[in-house]
C-alpha cells in the first residue's frame, strides 16, 4: 500500500487510543493535524486499513461501527448500558479454530469474541438509581 500523509494520521490516531473509536470520532482529532481532510477520506482510508490488516473492524451489532487499532486477535466487553468497547486481557483461545474445521469441513481464518453485560460505571450508576 502507497505511503499517504493522510492514512498515517488516521492510524496514529486510531492507535494513540484503546477506546475503539467511531469513524467520527477519529475524523475530529485527525482534523487537528490535518484541518482539511474529509470524513469521507477517512472512511475510505479506514476502509483500506482493514483490508490490508493493519487495523480490526468491530462487528457493527447494534450502534455505530467501531474501529480497532490492535489487528491481532484480542477480545472484547461491550457494554450494553453505555456502548463502550473495551479490551479484555485473556488469552485467545488456541485450537479452537481447528477443532471447529475439523466438526465442520470449513476452513477458518479466525475467530471473534465479544462478551456482552454491563461495565463497572454502569454497575455503580445503577445502584445509585435504585
Ligand atoms: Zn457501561
Ligand atoms: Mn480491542
């Protein structure tokens, strides 16, 4: 992939967070270096980002479309009060993607994780409520 001003702004922005941004989100900071730049160059960059390997697209259950700084597999907790995605610090299950081949007769290339519930802020907010 040809080297871009633009493409590199985006990555570095994407990885300077853990907070799987929004494509709007990234737009806005990259904006701070790059005042010119379009949401549409960011998408499209996002875009060959993730086709080249370089960044994850999270599964776009639900809201916006989230992007991920971190290409190697890792798993994640979404939380369902707030929305926010986080990283959660577990070992990828390994011979997982084998032992579904060998059930299946597919070929797997990887799998995805996410943990679905509530994150510690949402917990406390809701006991305050009650
Ligand atoms: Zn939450
Ligand atoms: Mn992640």
């Amino acid at each position: 992939m040809r080297k871009s001003r633009q493409r590199e702004a985006i990555l570095r922005v994407l990885r300077s967070t853990r907070s799987h941004p929004t494509a709007e989100w990234i737009y806005e900071e990259v904006r701070r270096e790059i005042p010119n730049i379009s949401l549409g160059t960011v998408y499209r960059n996002l875009r060959l980002l993730k086709e080249h390997g370089d960044i994850l697209e999270l599964e776009q259950a639900g809201t916006f479309r989230r992007f991920d700084g971190n290409a190697s597999n890792h798993y994640h907790f979404r939380c369902e009060g707030c929305g926010r995605v986080f990283d959660i610090d577990e070992p990828v299950v390994s011979g997982i993607d084998e032992r579904i081949e060998k059930k299946t007769g597919f070929r797997v290339s990887h799998h995805r994780l996410e943990f679905r519930g509530l994150c510690r802020e949402c917990l406390t907010d809701g006991r305050e409520k009650n």
